[in-house]
C-alpha cells in the first residue's frame, strides 16, 4: 500500500500491474474513478470490471488512465506490485467488460 498526496489528502492505494504470456492490465481501485469523476465508460470494452477495482487492457486504457492520473495528481502512477499470471490471466479475462465504453477506431 502506497500514500498519495494531493493538495494536502493523503489517499492509500494501490496500482497493481497484472500480465500474462499475451496481455497486461493496470488494477485500479474503483475509487480512484471517484475520485477523479471518470465513468467506466471511458474505457473500452476490453477492459474489465471487478468487484472494487477496474483493470485497464494495456494497449488503449491503460495509457488513457496514465494521462488522466498525471493531470489530476501531478505525478506518474506508483506501481505497488506486478502480479504475473503465467500463460493466461483466467481471473481477470473471466470479469464482465465494460459495456458501452468508448470504441476504438
């Protein structure tokens, strides 16, 4: 668990980076959507939607959170831990996607 400082709030989080032989996804704490008032449906539907956190597919998600968290905070995300899932992320590809998300195009 990590402290982020903003404008004098102290905030604990943690930003998980999980991959698999194929794929890479960023753990977000749906708190961190609240925070910054970003709807899930501004991320596409490749990314998934757990119980208390989001994961953020790598290729469009991931570097659209990246940008949006250095605006909000002024600093890069802090990577906690990585978490490698061997040959297939069964537990995060199983999750609902997000449906009604941005398209790709």
């Amino acid at each position: 668990m990590i402290l982020i400082e903003i404008d004098g709030d102290e905030y604990p989080t943690e930003f998980v980076l999980h991959y698999d032989a194929k794929h890479s996804w960023l753990e977000v704490p749906l708190l961190w959507l609240y925070i910054m008032a970003i709807d899930v449906k501004e991320f596409t539907k490749f990314s998934h939607l757990g119980e208390h956190s989001v994961f953020l597919e790598e290729d469009v998600d991931f570097g659209y959170f990246m940008v949006r968290f250095k605006d909000f905070s002024g600093q890069e995300i802090p990577l906690s831990s990585e978490v490698n899932h061997g040959q297939t992320a069964d537990s995060i590809r199983e999750l609902p996607q997000i449906e009604g998300g941005r398209s790709i195009h």
